[in-house]
C-alpha cells in the first residue's frame, strides 16, 4: 500500500523535473488545487505526457514493480471534472496503486 502523501511527494517530484527541463515555459505555483490539465490547466499535451511518464517511473521505483498508467483510468474517474487538479491526481494515483494491489493480492490467495 501506498499512502497519499508518498504520491503527492512523487507528483510534486516529476513537476519539478518538468520545470527542470524548460518543458513549459514558467514555473507555476503547485498545490493541490492547481490545475494539470483541463480548464486552466499548466500542462499542454507533451508536458502532460512527460509528467505522467515521470510519475510512473517514480511509482516503479518506489513499489518495485511495473506501473503503467492509463489515461483511460485516470479519465474515467475524474469524468465529472472540467480539469484535473494536483489533489484529484494524487488520490486517483494512489487508489489505482492500492486497487492493483490488492487485485494481485486476491489473485494471489487463489
């Protein structure tokens, strides 16, 4: 298990990296209510991509196994919502984290 506050710390890590990189043109105040994408959104496209790639990586090395993120996921509950926010990414990263686990878990005692 994962906890929300390990999450934010990578999310807050892969936003630096970007900002690092030149990838988008300012740095932009982060907390949770900052919008990725979406209406007001900081992130165009590529940054996005870049970002969540990040966030995967960082993810891998701290649960020590593979972690791919699916947009569709992502997209899927955060439907309701005309962005995606710091606060809402870091709790949708941490439940897909913990409902993998716990799914490998169940499969496991079988």
């Amino acid at each position: 298990m994962i906890t929300e506050q390990k999450v934010r710390q990578i999310i807050h890590g892969s936003l630096q990296k970007i900002f690092d990189s030149g990838i988008v043109p300012e740095k932009f105040p982060v907390n949770d209510d900052t919008a990725l994408i979406g209406m007001g959104g900081n992130l165009d496209s590529v940054a996005f991509v870049v970002f969540a790639t990040d966030v995967e990586e960082r993810v891998e090395e701290e649960i020590g196994r593979e972690f791919i993120l699916k947009l569709q996921e992502i997209h899927d509950l955060n439907e309701d919502k005309d962005a995606l926010i710091v606060g809402d990414m870091v709790r949708l990263v941490t439940r897909i984290i913990n409902q993998r686990a716990s799914d490998a878990q169940s499969k496991a005692k079988r």
